[in-house]
C-alpha cells in the first residue's frame, strides 16, 4: 500500500514547485490535485501526463490501482476555489 504522503512525495519529484493534495479511502484508489505554474501553456493532457510519470512505476506494479487527477495552474487554481 502507498501512503498519500508517499503519492505526494513521488509527484514532488517531478514536480518540484508543484502544491499536491492526495486522497484516498482504501490505500489503491487516490484523488489528487496538483497546482504547479510547471502547466502553463499545457494541454490537459501534458498536465496529467507529467502526473502520472512520477506514479508509472506503482501504476504498473499495481500498488495504486487507480488515480483520479485535476491539475491546475496557480492563476486556474484561484478561480476554481472561488467557484465552490
């Protein structure tokens, strides 16, 4: 099992500046936010793929078995909070 503290860390490594929060009921299936200026000028898809890269090994292995993902830039992150 892969603790959200241990998500977090791996996600920091390739993502250094990035702000990370992870969830999960069960140690297998995570929710996570990630908030990096690193996304700037990105496709949705460039975003979670540098997500996912830092996970590719315990997605393989399968001590995460599913992983939902939001990335947000700084400025995309502000509004978003103001929204909910």
């Amino acid at each position: 099992m892969v603790s959200p503290d241990q998500v977090e860390a791996m996600i920091k490594v390739e993502i250094p500046d990035a702000h990370v929060q992870v969830v999960t009921s069960d140690g297998e299936h995570y929710e996570v936010i990630v908030v990096s200026p690193v996304f700037e000028g990105k496709r949705l898809v460039q975003q979670h793929q540098l997500v996912y890269n830092a996970i590719q090994t315990e997605m393989l292995t399968g001590a995460i078995h599913a992983m939902a993902v939001k990335t947000y830039t700084p400025e995309a992150w502000e509004s978003a909070k103001q929204t909910v």
